[in-house]
C-alpha cells in the first residue's frame, strides 16, 4: 500500500494531533486580489506540507508556507488536521485561481515508459510496483514533458475528491512528488556541465536520480531510518551505475545543511558533493534569501507542471 494508506487506523484524538507552521514567506508584490492570475502548489506528505503562490505572468514565487504534522497515527488523523488547516487558511479555500498543482509525497507510485503507457492499464502498472486498494485510492497519472516517462501514481480516494471539489473554477492537476523532482532534475542538467548524480534529501526519504544526454538513466526513493542510511542507498546506486565514489561528483538538494554534522559526513564517503540551486524556471525576490537555495526543490519544481 502506499505510505499514507499504511497507517493503522485508531479513534481520532483531535486535542493530540496538530500542524506547525516552520516558515512563511510573502513576496510585496502578492496581490491577493490577483488570484486568477496566480498558481497554486500544494505539496503533501505523511509528516508535512508544502504551500506556494506563483505569478503566472512572470513566474515568479509570491508566497511559500512549510508545515509540518505532530501526533499523527492514522490517515483519518491526517484528513482531520488538513481540513482543519484548510478551514482556517487565509488562501486554501480560495476558488478562483488561474490554475492549482496538487503533488503528493507517498511511494506508492510506477515509472512507465511513455511509448508504453496506456491509460486503460494504470491499475496494472501500478501492481508492480505496489499493492492497491480500488475502493479507498485513486489510481492517476501524469506525463513529463522532458523525459519519456509517465509516472502512474494512487491518492486515496477521499482526498482526490475532496482537493477537486474545492476548485470548481480553476484547473485542477494533480502529480506525485517523482514526478515534480524527475522534471526538475533534467530542467535543472540542460544547462549544468557534467553528469552528477543529483539527490533529495526529503523528510525520512531519499530520492536519486540520474540524467546523462538529457535522458533520464535513473530514478528512486528510499525510506530512511537512520543516518546512515542515506550513504548505503547513495553508495549502492553508485556502484550499480559504475560512478567512481572519490571522483563522481553527487548534488545534493533538501533538508539538509551547508555546515550541518550530516554534511560533513556525506563529505568523509563522498568527497565531490556540491549543493544545488534553485530552478532557473522561478524568480525569487529578495525576502526569500532567507531560505537556502537547495530547499524546496521539489516544491518549486511542480510548476513546470501548469494546467
């Protein structure tokens, strides 16, 4: 099942659960009376929540919210402290944007070839990769625009029906979270000079992956439990993809970092390791100077996706 899906379901303790806003960031130039104009990012995970405002005009971050989930045993609990978020947002509920994106973060998703893909057999990609559950999860996909590549991807049901339901004036896509970093990556390689292997450090995840010519070799996500083992996941693809450890250079984006104790281990077994920027696609004013460049790439990625 995916990582959503999996929880076991226990009675709903509301007083127990919450949301914590870590960082919000409003460019000047937001104008909330601009709305049709603006795309919305909304990226979620088992554990958090991303929200970003983009000027379609320019392309250009106007607003950015993180938050993060605690006490959560069940994805009951999770709908609960999401609608609640909604409830009380001051843009969520909104209904007239120009477009919405919503990604979700779970590792219940397939990479298909698109010269394979066909639309009538999602369900049975997506069984090789994971088990699901017809009556609870919706089976979805998207196609990426820079690779042959069609990422088949399930949401549960009740959340797919209700994101749609709250933006009958706006068009709605939704795309999983490999689907915006894959995108991103070979925007991203088209103008940097060599081949390294680009990795996401997420929350509790791993993502890597791997471009050479501007095609994609590569792609996949590892759950963490500890430290170490983002180097064995790290090590083992660069072996199975024949890249040197002392030479290869690898590029790191995410939750991790310049001077952190994590770094500088990666650092001791990896000793080419580069941090990278932020897409090229986006502007940022200078409010966001705060953030470093290799957070959130994931999220600001998912505008290369527009309705």
């Amino acid at each position: 099942m995916g990582i959503i899906a999996r929880y076991i379901i226990k009675p709903l303790q509301a007083t127990s659960v919450n949301y914590k806003l870590i960082r919000k960031i409003k460019d000047d130039k937001f104008d909330a009376e601009e709305l049709d104009q603006y795309t919305l990012l909304t990226q979620l995970g088992v554990r958090d929540l991303q929200v970003a405002v983009v000027d379609s005009a320019d392309n250009r971050l106007l607003f950015f919210e993180d938050y993060i989930f605690n006490g959560l045993n069940s994805y009951d609990e999770l709908m609960v402290v999401l609608r609640s978020l909604y409830d009380s947002h001051e843009l969520l509920m909104a209904g007239f944007w120009k477009g919405v994106i919503f990604s979700i973060k779970n590792n219940h998703l397939v990479q298909v070839p698109d010269s394979l893909f066909v639309q009538a057999a999602a369900d049975e990609y997506l069984r090789f990769n994971a088990q699901s559950d017809g009556e609870k999860e919706e089976t979805l996909f998207c196609r990426h625009h820079l690779s042959d590549a069609v990422t088949v991807f399930a949401i549960p049901r009740e959340l797919h029906g209700w994101i749609g339901s709250l933006y009958p004036n706006s068009a709605v896509r939704f795309i999983h979270q490999s689907a915006s970093l894959i995108e991103g990556v070979l925007n991203y390689a088209r103008s940097y000079e060599g081949t390294p292997l680009f990795v996401y450090v997420d929350r509790f995840k791993l993502h890597i992956v791997f471009v050479k010519n501007n095609t994609l070799v590569y792609y996949n996500q590892f759950v963490i439990n500890q430290f170490a083992d983002y180097l064995k996941y790290i090590m083992l693809v660069m072996k199975g993809l024949n890249l040197d450890q002392s030479t290869s250079q690898v590029m790191l984006w995410g939750y991790i970092g310049k001077n952190s104790p994590h770094y500088h281990e990666f650092y001791k077994y990896i000793h080419n390791v580069v941090f990278g920027e932020r897409p090229a696609h986006l502007k940022f004013g200078y409010m966001f100077d705060e953030v470093q460049e290799h957070h959130f790439f994931d999220l600001y990625s998912m505008n290369l996706f527009k309705p």
